[in-house]
C-alpha cells in the first residue's frame, strides 16, 4: 500500500516531508528523475514524455494514486494526461488546484462561479515552462476574477539546488526578487510556484520583506491529499515504501539527507 509522489528531482521531497508529518501512517513512494533535471526549460512535449514516463514505473509499482509534486508537470502534462493517458482506476493529482483554493479561499470542490477574493496583486514566482505555460492564471480564473498575477520566471534557481549549491541558488532567489519588485513593488501575496522552492523559502521571504503573504506548498498538498484520502481511502493501493531516483543514488541521497534533515537511502529506479 503507498501513494506515489513524482517530482523532476529534489523538490517535491518538501511535499513528502510534509505528507509524511501529516500523515504518518500513509506509506510513500517518491521517484526524482533527478537524470533529467530541471524539467523547466524543456518544452511541454518533453516534459510530458518524461511525466509520463515517470508516473508509469510508480503505477508498475503498484501505486493507484500519483501526486504531481513538481508545478512543472502539473502546468505543462497534468490536464494532457488526465483526458487521455491516465488508465481507468489511477489518478493523477497535480499541486496548483490546493495552493489556488489557500489563495482564493475556497473549499474543496467549491465549483461556484469566479468571485471577486481579497487579494488583488499576486507575484507568482516559478520555473520558465510554468510561467509560459499560462496554466496558474487558467486556474486561478476559474475562481476569482480582478486579480492581477506578475509571474517571474527564476531561471538557474533549480539548477543550483539541484547541484547542491546554495550559495548560488540564494543569490539567484534575491535577484529574481528584485525583478518582480521592479514590476509590481507591493504584491500583497507570493506564490512559490516550484516544490524546489520551500527549500529556500527563508530567502524568498526575506527579500520579500513583511506584509507579502507567502503561500508554499508542502504544507497544502499535505492537507488535501488528507482530505481526498479520508472520501477516497481506496485509492492507497499496494506497493512498497521506497525513494527512487533516474540519477546517481549516491549523491542523490547525500542532498536529500540534508535538505530533510534525516537519513534518506535512493535506489535507482
Ligand atoms: N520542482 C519542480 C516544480 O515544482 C520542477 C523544477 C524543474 O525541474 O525545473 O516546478
């Protein structure tokens, strides 16, 4: 029994750390295909092959129930995967949906008309294919209207992180920052729009500064996946607890013992 959590590498370990804190009891399989990592500058037909292809070893083993921990696959393959690729019997839930229902201030499967919500100016800060891809501003204009989103593109930010190197990924983080600031000087909210993200969300807030309220992640996918799972509880499926990797287990699991803080052991996949 276990839920799959796929992300293009590293990143989407945040949503695990905070699905396995809130939800200890449900066992995990998590792939990084850290071999092809960062998905965000590749275009949309690539990063579906790769999605796809990721999400199928985790159904092969045994998964019912994949979460999409990785904005880039949710906003460039999700929606193509859900309406003809996804086998009668699994699902594949992505992470924008529960981060824009924190934002709008809705509840799960409020399908009521868009309505006019509190804030009014969003920095959306996330990997190039995300932004380009539109699909943040698709779903938030599902649920609420007059509200103006700036989007960032931070090129290199994944890369750093994925190569270990926080130095550069800070730098990068407070630069990209400054860009948006230079667009829209008072957003009233942040979106870190990248599961990579969490991981240098000190800096993002410090160079935010007060009054921006910062929506992240982990922390919101925990709680829905909880929430789908009580109406849902079927959908646990079989399989064994793992962390795969595409790439080098080694050094995969030397960054992943440090940004969780505990000793985590990849098997390549
Ligand atoms: N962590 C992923 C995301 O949420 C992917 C980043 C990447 O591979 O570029 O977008």
């Amino acid at each position: 029994m276990a839920v799959g959590i796929f992300d293009s590498g590293l990143g989407g370990l945040t949503v695990l750390d905070a699905v396995s804190k809130a939800l200890p009891d449900v066992p995990l399989i998590y792939l990084g295909d850290n071999a092809h990592a960062p998905y965000g500058v590749r275009d949309a037909d690539d990063i579906y092959d790769l999605t796809t292809a990721g999400v199928q070893h985790l159904f092969d083993r045994g998964c019912d129930l994949v979460i999409l921990a990785c904005n880039t696959a949710s906003a460039a393959a999700l929606r193509r995967m859900q309406e003809g690729w996804v086998p009668e019997g699994k699902r594949v839930l992505g992470v924008f949906v529960p981060l824009i229902e924190a934002l709008t201030e809705r509840n799960w499967g409020d399908n009521s008309p868009p309505r006019e919500v509190g804030v009014k100016e969003v920095a959306l800060f996330a990997t190039p294919a995300t932004v380009s891809s539109r699909a943040f501003q698709r779903e938030l204009a599902f649920r609420a209207i007059g509200v103006d989103v700036e989007a960032q593109p931070c090129g290199g930010v994944v890369d750093a992180i994925e190569d270990g190197d926080m130095i550069l990924a800070e730098a990068l983080v407070r630069s990209h920052v400054d860009a948006l600031k230079r667009r829209m000087p008072e957003p009233q909210a942040a979106i870190l729009g990248c599961t990579h993200y969490p991981l240098v969300e000190e800096v993002f807030r410090a160079a935010l500064g007060d009054g921006v309220a910062v929506f992240s992640q982990p922390s919101l996918v925990a709680a829905s996946l909880g929430d789908y799972l009580e109406r849902r509880p079927e959908m646990l499926g079989s399989g064994e607890p793992a962390f795969l990797t595409t790439g080098d287990p080694k050094s995969v699991e030397a960054q992943a013992t440090l940004f969780l803080r505990r000793e985590i052991k990849f098997q390549a996949v």
